[in-house]
C-alpha cells in the first residue's frame, strides 16, 4: 500500500549505447547443457496484433514512500530508454551467457527466465565470481545502467536520507511471461558488509505490470501490495534491505504500447535488480 505520493518530475533520461566491444568469454560448459538453448525478449509481429495500454506522452513522474528505506519512484525511465534497455537485455541475452531457466536443488525450475551481469547468480550456486552452472561467464555491468541506478538511489536519497548510496556491481535480469511468477523470499546471498550496510537493491520493471508483494514476515498473507508499471524504479535498502518481497503475478496487456511499438517486447514482464556485492 502507497503511504505517500511526492513531488511531480519528469521521467529520467538516459543515453544508451551498444556494447558492441563486450567479448564474451567462458568455458566448455559442465553441466546443465540442456538449459543454453536460446530465448528471445523480442518478437517480430505486426503492430497492429501488439496488445498494450496506451499512454499519455507528457505522463510525469512521482515517488510513492512504502517504507523506511523503501521509495518507489514511479514512471522513472522514460519509453525511449526503456526500449534501449530491451536491447542492451536481448543482444546479451541471446548471446552464450544469455537468458537461462535456472532450476532449483530437486530440479524444479523457475517460473521465470535469468540473466546477469557482473557476477552470476543461481538458485544452486548462488553468486559466483565467474561461471554460472552451464559455464558461462557473466559480463560486466553495462555502464549506462550503472549510471540510471546512481541517478535512482539519488533520487530515492532525496525522499529517505537514510537510504546508502552503493555502486552496483551486480544484476539480476529477468523475464517473467504473462504466467511467470516469483516466490516470496529476501534477498540475502550478497556479502555480509553489503547487507550489513542496508546497501539498497534497485529494481528496475518494463513491460506488463507486476503485482509485487512486500512485508516484513514470512506471511504472505500479512503482505502489502503494489503494482510495479513499465518504467517504475523500486529502491529498498536501510532498514528495508531485508523485506520480504515476491511477484504474485503479471498483468497481461498492461505494457505501455509505444514501448512495444519500438522494442517488440514479448508480452510479459522485463525485470532488472542491481546490488552491490
Ligand atoms: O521481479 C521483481 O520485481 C523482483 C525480482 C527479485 O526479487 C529478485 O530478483 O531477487
Ligand atoms: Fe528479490
């Protein structure tokens, strides 16, 4: 639930550039072959079959406070570098470190599909300095999106001084498809003087919405909820870098047309989280 909504602004603008000098590198694969088949965020289809909502141009900004440490700036990033981030996400995710369905110790898989920069991570291994468990290595954090997160914590410092400031070297991608879902759980695997710290995690939604469940137990059903839109950064950290949080659901349709009218974005949900390790 929403405590309060602040200050108008407009949405956040951001250069993108390509990562063509990015040289993968990585090993033979040791196991998990079967799972480097390759997925694609995009798909080419006629404009007219696109189903999205449509979405004034001059739509503003605003920042909605869920908790201490929790700052929701919404319609952040603006549907032009929402696209750049599809592509930046499609043309590594296609490639050989790219978009995986990771699985679990019994060998369930995630109702989602992942990718990561900076350091991999895995329901198994956890985070890993260099290979994930089919042997890919992830590759660094690209730079722009570097800068979007320092600009976010920023602006989220403004509304809650009790926000840290971090340097994000660390990214979970994911994609969601309209049944995909996320178990509600903490995010506990970085380093002990990360967490320690309160050093926020930076979420970044494009596409469908989500709904995005967070409280401050283990009971789902004790849990607050709000709809993460396409643009949105969701910034928690301090004494909210341990909420629980999971995604109940994705809203078919609900994507902002102009961005799938420009990134051809499958219908689902692109997610990006940034932490510092
Ligand atoms: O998709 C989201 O909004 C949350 C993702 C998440 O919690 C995670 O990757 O740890
Ligand atoms: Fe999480």
């Amino acid at each position: 639930m929403m405590k309060r909504i602040q200050e108008m602004m407009k949405p956040h603008s951001l250069m993108l550039v390509r990562y063509a000098s990015y040289k993968p590198n990585h090993k033979t694969p040791v196991n998990d072959l079967n799972q480097t088949k390759t997925f694609s965020l995009t798909n080419l289809r006629s404009t007219t079959s696109l189903c999205g909502i449509d979405m004034p141009e001059d739509l503003e900004s605003s920042c909605a406070i869920l908790g201490p440490g929790m700052v929701l700036l919404k319609n952040y990033i603006n549907i032009n570098d929402q696209a750049e981030i599809v592509n930046t996400c499609q043309e590594f995710g296609m490639g050989p470190q790219g978009f995986y369905q990771p699985s679990y110790k019994g060998g369930a898989k995630l109702n989602l599909h992942m990718m990561c920069f900076g350091r991999n991570w895995d329901p198994q291994t956890k985070y890993d300095p260099y290979y994930r468990s089919d042997g890919f290595q992830a590759p660094p954090v690209p730079d722009q999106l570097i800068s979007l997160v320092e600009s976010s914590i920023q602006d989220s410092q403004a509304h809650d001084d009790e926000i840290p400031s971090m340097y994000p070297d660390i990214c979970i991608v994911n994609f969601y498809t309209t049944t995909g879902r996320l178990g509600l759980h903490q995010d506990r695997d970085e380093s002990q003087s990360s967490r320690n710290r309160g050093l926020p995690v930076v979420s970044i939604s494009i596409g469908d919405s989500a709904q995005f469940v967070y409280g401050d137990s283990r009971d789902v059903e004790m849990a607050n909820e709000v709809l993460l839109k396409s643009g949105d950064v969701l910034v928690f950290g301090g004494k909210s870098r341990h909420v629980y949080h999971a995604v109940k659901k994705i809203i078919p349709n609900s994507a902002p047309l102009p961005l799938l009218q420009q990134s051809m974005l499958r219908p689902g949900r692109l997610n990006l989280t940034f932490r510092q390790y």
